[in-house]
C-alpha cells in the first residue's frame, strides 16, 4: 500500500489567510509562509498535521497559542496547512499582475481590522 502526501493548500512564500482556526481570534490573519515544519502534533487531532512556520504579515497583527501561561500573542509561529489558505498566485503566474491586489487585500483587512475597535 502507497501512502499518498496530501497537495498542500500553501508553499513558502506565499500570502495566505487563517480559517477554521480552532482559537477564533485568530480567524482571517494574513500571515507569509516562512518555512515548512513538517507534520506536528495538534490539539484536537489524532493524526500529525503538515505545519508551516508563518509570520503575520498586517501591521499590529498576532495569532494566538495556547502556552504554559494561557493565551499568548505572537507575531510569527507554527500554523497548520490545514487552517490555511494561499492568496498569492500560483507559481508560473506574473506577480507584476498580481502586485496592486496584494496591497489593496492587505489595506481591506486592515480597515476591517478597524471598525472591530471603533
């Protein structure tokens, strides 16, 4: 029997968007994919999850972890496949058509990051 590696929603590099994140604060951050991880164990799962290693990409962004102390902010740590998804091109595509929505995605998140404090 082969066991097949699942296609992986993100690869370094790309911009992507938190989902169905178990911690809902953490639900729609932009973050960038730094490096990969590997499979790791999580909370909620019987079986190891393909993880990446991101950093949020929104100025004063954090995902939340669960740690020794509770709940932390960080601005950069692991995040599975799984609960992300790419929001930059695929690979063979110009960025150059791609740059202006780039910044225009972030800009739009930031707003709604906003009225959620006003």
């Amino acid at each position: 029997m082969t066991s097949s590696i699942p296609k992986l929603n993100c690869e370094v590099g790309d911009l992507a968007i938190t989902v169905d994140c178990r911690i809902p604060a953490n639900l729609g951050n932009i973050v960038r994919i730094i490096s990969a991880e590997g499979f790791s164990e999580w909370e909620g799962h019987d079986q190891p999850l393909y993880t990446w290693n991101v950093e949020v990409a929104t100025t004063g962004g954090v995902l939340f972890y669960k740690d020794e102390n509770g709940l932390g902010a960080y601005t950069a740590g692991p995040a599975p496949d799984k609960y992300l998804r790419r929001l930059t091109p695929p690979k063979g595509y110009l960025l150059e058509e791609f740059s202006e929505s780039e910044q225009l995605q972030m800009e739009f998140y930031e707003q709604d990051c906003l009225k959620g404090i006003e």
